[in-house]
C-alpha cells in the first residue's frame, strides 16, 4: 500500500539540500573550528538517511547509484594515505603541513593536508552510517 505523502516529499526535498549544506559547512569548519571529518559525515549521512526513510530504497538508488561499502573504503585508503605520504616526505606518520595559496576566487587561502585526512574520515562515516542503516532496513 503506498501513502500519498506530497507534502512530506516535499518538505524533504528542502531539508536535505540544508542538511547537505550544513554538514559541507561542519566539515570544511573542522580546521579551525568545532566540526571536521567526523560530525560533517554524520550529518551528510543523516541526508541520505532521510531520504531512505521518505522513499524507496530503489528510488533513492536510481538517483544515487553509489556502493556505500566502497565509499568507506575509499575513505578509509584516503585517511591511511595522508598518513603514509607524510613518511614518505621523510616525517613522521600523520604529520600534517600547510602553505598559502592565492586562489582566483577566495583570495589568499590556506590549505592542508588536514583537509585530505578529514575528508576520508568523512567518506567512511557516511560510508559506514549508510551501509549500517540499510543493512538493518534489509532484516525488516
């Protein structure tokens, strides 16, 4: 039996696209500020969650064809990564490293390794969330 559910549907169209929003904003946060890999994964995850919830997984799956489990082990390769480039630049595991760049439209920004690591850590959460949440929708 399928509910007409219009205004629901549509509601969630607006509130992913925030939620999407702010969990970009808490990720790219996590440098100087409360936020990072971590709590930005949890509330992009939270996203996808919701629409699983409103739709169908099929429906969801067409629009977002993604493999989940893949995503956490990019993740995962990504984090891992940050760590063994820096010994192969002769420090120590994970040590992070920052310049100045002067980019066209931000100005002069400052960029890190920092952000490679927080990105895998999110990739994985939303990887791992996403994968856990649909695993258990399979068992009902």
């Amino acid at each position: 039996m399928k509910i007409n559910d219009v205004i629901l549907r549509t509601v969630t169209k607006i509130v992913v696209f925030i939620i999407l929003t702010f969990g970009v904003e808490l990720f790219l946060s996590g440098h100087h500020n409360p936020g990072g890999g971590f709590i930005g994964g949890l509330v992009l995850s939270s996203a996808f969650v919701l629409l699983y919830l409103v739709h169908d997984i099929e429906t969801v799956q067409k629009g977002v064809p993604w493999d989940y489990k893949k995503i956490a082990a990019l993740g995962v390769l990504l984090a891992v990564g940050t760590g063994v480039g820096s010994v192969l630049f002769g420090a120590e595991f994970l040590t992070q490293t920052a310049s100045h760049f002067n980019l066209p439209v931000f100005g002069n920004t400052e960029l890190s390794t920092v952000l490679l690591f927080e990105a895998g850590v999110a990739l994985t959460v939303v990887g791992v969330v996403v994968t856990i949440i649909l695993s258990i929708s399979e068992d009902v």
